[in-house]
C-alpha cells in the first residue's frame, strides 16, 4: 500500500493517508441554510412552490462520509432534518451494514445541532453516539438542557475537539477542525478539512465574510480537491428592506470574483452550499445556476456523491 503525503494548507502540518481507491465518499444530505426550502412563515412565490411541490423542498445543511472499507459513516452537522437525512443515509449505507461512528458539529445555531434531539429516548434512544465537538461547544451541550439531557441518558458520548488537530478515523480517513470567525453566541465555529486516501474536501458551511478571516481562502481552495463553501446569499439587494452589509457571509457573488483568476480546474473545486431560501441557487433553471456553470463553479445538490 502507498502512502500518499498530504499537506494542510492552512499551516497546520502535514498528514499521510494510506490510499485506497474508492472506498470513502462524502454524500451531501442537505444544501440550504438553517431553516431549509421552504421556510416557516415564508408564502412568497420560491416558498409557495415548495409548499405545494414536495420535490422542490430542500433540507438544511448537512454532509456524510461514508468508510465502506470499515463499514463506519459519519455526520457533518445534526440539522432539524436529521430524521430526513439518516433515512437518505440508510438508502446508501444501511444501518445493519454501516456504524454510525461520529457526528461531527460545526457551531451552535440551530440548523447545525438541534438535530441531536432525534436521538433522544422520546426518539431513538441510542447509545453514546460519538459527537465530536470544539471547547464551547463541548460545554453548551453540557450544561444546557435539553442537550445535557442526551449526555446523562447516554444517548450521546461528547469527544473534544481542538483547533488544527487532526482527528484520525481508522486507517484511512483524517478530519482536522479549524477556527473560522461567525457569530459565536453560544460556542466557536469550526470548518473542517477532510482528509481521504487519495482525495481532500474543506467544508465551511458558515463565515463571515473572506477577507475577516487570517487565512486566504484562495490557498485553501488550492490544496484540497473540493471546497464546499458557504453559500448563504446569491448577491447584496436579496433580501428587501435589510442592510446586507450588516450580513457577514460572503455573497456567491463576491466569491466568484475572488476566485475568478483560478484555471477551470481549481474552479470546479469550488461546490457552493448553505443556500439561504431566498437565494436563487435552490432554484433549477435559475439564471444564476447558469451563471456559476459557466462561470467554472458548482453548486452542492442533495445526493451528490464526492470520491476521497
């Protein structure tokens, strides 16, 4: 077997992987911001279809990594449509086959973690569930209830998490958190890179805008073979009546620009994910799908399957 070096451009060290073709895959579960398409109380046109059309609903963010090889699957983040998402799992790594071996959280708001609630023994009762978590993070499941609930019962077994350390996942699969700057009411907020036997993905659901951050985006996005990036709007002026200057996440818009000197091949590293409902990406057809196909990029859909 041939070790395959693999360098973590955020300056953070360097990891080997063992390569073996095939036998790990990320399956994206969910493409939309927190609340999903469509949204409580939202009846404009984009929600009103979704209502009426099930087909076109879309659940809150959410990756899985799938180890065929050691028959485990992890989570990346516990949405409100956890319950959803595990059956989407099933479909592809069945349970009686596939371990849940981690939940991996990014932060505490709510579409990232309040999905834990369906392990709970009003739901599925089950047992110390790995979910790794950042410091804060760690203490607000703790210490609040109904989530501190989850850990006394033994639904949940909490497993810490530190900045820039690699968490090694058997023989062939490596996740590294790492501080982004968000709103951190409540705990930190993390990416995570993912680090397979032949291929790497970063996953950044949610941050502020690039330039708040002491890293380029650009080198990082130029280090792995994927980037699922925070999508949450398509534009400024998407959502009427707001200040969206007062709305750090980086618009698709400025992403594209920012990336816009890359070749076509480190353009379609770039997979846009985290879509706000209003954001027309959610949309088939829209002109602004068109827009980012042509101009080399992509957007995350659910049950899009990536190679590690």
């Amino acid at each position: 077997m041939t070790i395959k070096p693999i360098i973590f451009a955020l300056g953070l060290g360097v990891l080997s992987i063992p390569a073996v073709a095939g036998d790990v895959h990320i399956q994206v579960l969910g493409v939309a911001q927190d609340a999903g398409l469509p949204q409580a109380n939202c009846y404009q046109s984009h929600c009103m279809r979704a209502w009426e059309e099930p087909a076109l609903r879309r659940m809150a963010t959410s990756i899985a990594v799938v180890d065929q090889r050691a028959q485990q699957k992890y989570l990346f983040d516990a949405t409100p449509d956890m319950r959803q998402q595990l059956f989407e799992l099933h479909r592809t790594a069945p349970d009686g086959d596939y371990e849940l071996a981690g939940v991996f959280l990014t932060h505490a708001h709510i579409g990232h973690y309040t999905g834990l609630m369906h392990f709970g023994h009003e739901a599925a009762g089950t047992r110390d569930v790995p979910v790794y978590a950042m410091p804060r993070m760690h203490e607000f499941l703790s210490s609040n209830g109904p989530w501190d609930q989850l850990v006394n019962f033994g639904n949940i077994e909490l497993r810490p998490l530190a900045h820039a350390t690699p968490v090694r996942l058997g023989s062939q699969l490596a996740v590294t958190p790492f501080r982004v700057p968000h709103r951190d009411e409540y705990s930190e907020t993390v990416g995570y890179r993912i680090d397979g036997p032949e291929k790497s993905a970063v996953f950044i659901p949610d941050i502020d805008k690039w330039e708040m951050w002491d890293i380029d985006i650009r080198k990082v996005v130029r280090s792995v073979d994927y980037a699922l990036l925070d999508a949450t709007f398509f534009r400024d002026g998407e959502l009427p009546g707001r200040d969206m200057s007062k709305i750090r996440h980086p618009f698709v818009s400025e992403s594209m620009e920012l990336f816009e000197s890359f070749s076509d091949e480190e353009k379609a590293r770039v997979i846009f994910i985290h879509m706000n409902h209003t954001n027309p990406l959610l949309r088939d057809g829209s002109a602004e799908q068109a827009e980012v196909e042509r101009r080399g990029f992509r957007f995350a859909r659910e049950g899009l399957r990536l190679e590690l």
